[in-house]
C-alpha cells in the first residue's frame, strides 16, 4: 500500500458475458473504473466462465497500471465446510489428512505461479464471508502464499456483526453448528461478543495483513425515515480501531454501499457515500472498497424486484451494461478530494475520535423509542472503542461534527472534520492556537486562530 494514497479497490470487477448481457471485461471497463480512482480490482470467480478471463484482467490491468488480486475457485477447498452452505457438499479442510492438505496446496500455488509474472499481480483475493470453521483453511493458505510471495498481500473479508448462529458455523447442517447461548446469544446486546469470538479467532490464526468486513448502513428498517443510519457504520469501524491498536502494523479498510441491490437497502445518495468513506477515514483507516464495483453477473439471476432497476444503473460504479452510473461520478469526486488528505493522515498515528454538537438527520420530532430495533439507528452517540480523551480544540457548530484526531511527525495534531449529517450543510467554527492549514475541496488555505468553515452534508476538511 502506498503511504500517500488511500487504498481503492473495486469487488465486484468487470465480468465476462452472460446470456444476452455484454462482456465487460474489457479495457474499457477498467478505464472506466481508473478514472474513478480505483487501484485495486479484486476478481470473482473468472475462472468459473474460463481461465483466459483471468488472464485477460491481468493483461488488461498490466496495461493501464491497475493491480488485480484473482479469486479462484480452488480457494473454496480451504473454505469448505462439511454439510455447510458455502461451498455445497464440501469436506471441512480441518478434517483432511496431510497428504490431502498438501495435495490442494500444490495446486493452489500451480495456479498462482502461472499468474504472478504480471506486473499488475498483488496478491490474491481469497474469499469473504466464511464460516467460523474456515479460518484454519484462511491460515494455512495465507502462510503458505506469503512464504513463496513475501512481497505480495492476501485479502479476505469477514463476516460484518449482524449474523446468526447459521452464519457463523455455515449452516444449521454444517459440522460443528450450535446455538450459542448465555452472553453469546444471538441478542443485539450480545452483539460485540459475538463478533469477537470470530474476529478473535481469525486475527489469532492468521494474523492478518488487512482487517476488513462488509457493512452497508442505508438500508429500509425504518421505511418512513429514508435518511435512517445503521450504527453498525460507526461501530464496526470503532471495533476495527480498537483491533488496530492491539495488533500494530495491521491495516483496515471498509466496504462501501454503491447503491440498491435488494431490497434490504436502498438507493443511496451522494452525500451518504461521502459519509461512510469519511466516517473511515476519521477512525484511522486506509481506505475503501467498493460493493458492487460492477454490476455482478450473479445478480442476473435473482428476481427481476431485485435488480430490475440496479442493472440500469443504480448499482456498482458500472453497470450490467458496461457504462458508468451516477455513484462512478460521486466516487471519483469523493475520492479527488479525500486523497489530498492522504499524504497527511497515512502518515500521522489514529488518536480517537470525538462528536461535537446536537445531530440532525431528518429525525427531529420522531419519538425513536417506539421504533423497532431502534437501538440499531444512529442518533449522535459514539461507540466505546477509539474514542479521544485528549485536549480538545473549542468548536462551535449547529449540527454535529464526527472529528477523527491524529498526531502529525511534528508533534502537532491533525483534525479530520466530518459533517455527520447526510441533509445539511455544517457551519462550524473552530478556535485554534496559531496558524493551521486547511484542505477543503481539494484546496489549501492558511488560517491563523479562529478558523469558520462551512462542510456540506456528509463531506470533510483536514485542519492541520
């Protein structure tokens, strides 16, 4: 990763042709996803429809300086869970002997050395969202990746903290599936519990290079406020901090909602993308990746209520047809401004975070207690984990600032401000000793002491 850029990547990638759906794994396509700001394309399963697709991306990634992690199908041999629904009719790769172990291992690496002479590979891209009896097969093919490839990087993601007792063991057939109970149950109160039995296990298995999770917070539990947030947007990246601490040198980076795709979520807009990426930035970590990037040939066959609409373009940066949507355009205009924070804070140690002023996002007047699952909204308080105790600057605002603070080589502090409503503009002053340099919009400015600042609704400065 480099040390003045955020990470970008891109999961789903282009994909070849289905049914009467274009190819769009093309040169195109990628551009299209470059001139985003993406730098990293994580694969799907191309060597489902033929092994030339794979070789096709990394040539085409060679070219335009993209770097291509493939996910291939003999990963899932490390995954498989007996009677589980991730990989249907697999033997658990725990139970196998030795030989058996040692046998899928030569094939992982023939497969891998037969890609890694392009420049454009950087690692591999194993898998997301296995069950609690996979992380030995992650750790097993992680060690052995790494010590051929000690220059490259492995990426899994994790299950996010919503899941039950099926998710985590794989299926209520698979082996070793049980309900848990006491402080484990599957209860929103149990939730941190829960998630660090898993994350625990995985860190202390495979000690991880990159710690990631999906979590996609606009969604409709509450249809009758369209502007609702899920606190998992601001608690998962509390947790991932907090696992960053304890664990130095590892890096993390979220998964960023590109719009509708069932209708467990919903359309977001410009600002609520800008939101989920600041409110990752301002807990310290190194970047995003996209979900969908492109349009996904897996979701041509769900129901036509499902997709009917994303595929036109309300879904990933790309769409089914190979054109870029709206949220291509908010993410490259995003990402413009955030990577002119980046030579700052990629730099700078995470010192916590802090709220300031009362939140407004479209729920004053709403009585929130007579919701269902109404702890699960955000309405302005901040997670326990990561949270700065330190001197604080004086501010003065008239909707709430998320504030990620940061300790510059220097000695002095770095303040990453986030307007944290995704509907109004924020209208901030900030009372700071001596002269600071503020990026906003992608623009410098010296400030000397009293610093007044208007940010539009979910967007961001670096006061420095």
């Amino acid at each position: 990763m480099k040390k003045d850029r955020f990470f970008t990547a891109v999961y789903c990638p282009p994909y070849p042709p289905k049914g009467n759906y274009p190819n769009r794994l093309t040169e195109d396509v990628y551009q299209i996803l470059k001139d985003v700001g993406v730098d990293h394309i994580f694969g799907h399963f191309e060597d489902s429809y033929e092994w030339n697709y794979v070789t096709d991306a990394l040539d085409i990634c060679d070219k335009l300086g993209l770097t291509y992690f493939p996910r291939l199908r003999i990963y899932e041999q490390y995954l498989a869970i007996t009677g589980g629904y991730h990989v249907k009719n697999g033997v658990t790769y725990a139970s196998r002997s030795d030989e058996e172990k040692a046998a899928i291992g030569a094939e992982f690496l023939r497969q891998i050395d037969g890609l890694s002479h392009h420049d454009s590979f950087g690692g591999i891209y194993f898998g997301d969202e296995s069950a609690y009896g996979a992380i030995e097969g992650i750790a097993d093919a992680q060690k052995l990746f790494l010590e051929k490839y000690p220059d490259k990087e492995f990426h899994y993601n994790n299950l996010n903290y919503c899941f039950s007792d099926a998710n985590l063991f794989g299926g209520e057939n698979a082996e070793g599936y049980h309900v848990l109970t006491g402080d484990l149950a599957c209860k929103s109160e149990n939730r941190f519990n829960r998630y660090r039995l898993l994350i625990d296990r995985y860190v202390e298995l495979v000690h991880p290079q990159y710690l990631t999770t999906d979590f996609y917070p606009f969604g409709w539990a509450w249809r009758h406020l369209p502007t609702s947030v899920h606190r998992g947007m601001y608690e998962l990246n509390s947790i991932f901090a907090d696992y960053k601490t304890k664990n130095k040198g590892m890096k993390s980076y979220q998964y960023i909602q590109v719009g509708y795709w069932d209708d467990e979520v919903r359309l977001n807009t410009r600002a609520e993308m800008a939101l989920q990426m600041n409110i990752t930035i301002a807990y310290g970590h190194e970047g995003f990746a996209f979900f969908p990037g492109v349009f996904p040939n897996d979701f041509l066959d769900e129901p036509p209520s499902q997709w009917e609409y994303g595929k036109g373009g309300i879904c990933g940066l790309v769409d089914a047809y190979g054109k870029p949507t709206m949220y291509a355009d908010f993410a490259k205009e995003i990402l413009a401004d955030l990577q002119a924070f980046a030579p700052i804070m990629l730099n700078s140690e995470f010192l916590g975070v802090m709220t300031v002023g009362e939140y407004h996002n479209g729920f004053d007047g709403v009585d929130v207690s007579v919701l269902a699952d109404n702890d699960a909204l955000y309405t302005g308080w901040l997670p326990q984990w990561g949270r700065y105790e330190g001197e604080l600057p004086e501010i003065a605002t008239d909707t709430q600032l998320f504030i990620g603070v940061f300790q510059q080589k220097n000695g002095r502090k770095a303040y990453f401000v986030v307007n944290n409503s995704t509907l109004i503009k924020a209208n901030a002053t900030l009372r700071l000793q001596g002269v600071h340099n503020v990026i906003q919009s992608g623009a410098q400015t010296e400030k000397d002491g009293e610093i007044s600042v208007c940010i539009p609704a979910g967007e961001s400065i670096l006061i420095y």
